[in-house]
C-alpha cells in the first residue's frame, strides 16, 4: 500500500529534521503520528489474514489519514510541505460511505 510506506517515510524525514526534542508538544505529536501509521499497518496485516473489500477499504482510509497527518505535521513541525500523492484524488468520503454502509446496513 503506497499510502502506508509514504507515510513511514515522510514521518522518518520529519523524525530526522526535528532530531531531538524536550518539548512535550512535539513528543506527543510524534507518538500520535506513530500510533495513527502502525495502526494502518495492523489494518493492512488484517487484510492479508481476513480478506474482505470492507476491511480492505478500512485498511485504505487508515493508510491515507495517517499520510494526511503526517503531512500536515511535517509542515507544522519543520516549515516545509512534501506533495501528496495522486492516490489520495479518489475521496476519502466515498471510502467511508461504503465502510459505514457495510456495518449500517450490512451491504458491500
């Protein structure tokens, strides 16, 4: 999943610019980025192990926030802003219209 492996990179770049930091903020907005990237990656490990295009879609939205945070911490944190990918063009809104749909109402 291209998202995923963006957003480890892009969070690793970020990791190496700030270096090292005592400031609480920045300490925690490191641990919520960390959590928000492996908690994609678990989603996509899931798909492996229960395939289904509900959990594939879930995988695909965990992957594509995560990316969307990091970017947006990278900016916050460093000044800078890395181009997001073309993968994020399709909208996350219809992805979580068919993850709702799906649980709401039991239709794929």
């Amino acid at each position: 999943m291209t998202a995923l492996n963006q957003a480890r990179q892009l969070l690793e770049t970020t990791r190496r610019f700030v270096a090292h930091s005592d400031d609480p903020y920045v300490i925690s907005r490191f641990g919520d980025l960390q959590i928000r990237v492996d908690l994609a990656a678990a989603l996509l490990e899931r798909v492996d192990t229960h395939p289904s295009p509900v959990a594939l879609t879930e995988a695909h939205i965990a992957a594509a926030e995560a990316l969307i945070a990091v970017s947006n911490a990278e900016f916050e944190l460093t000044g800078q802003r890395t181009a997001l990918p073309s993968s994020l063009d399709d909208p996350l809104r219809h992805k979580y219209r068919t993850v709702g749909n799906y649980h709401l109402n039991g239709v794929l």
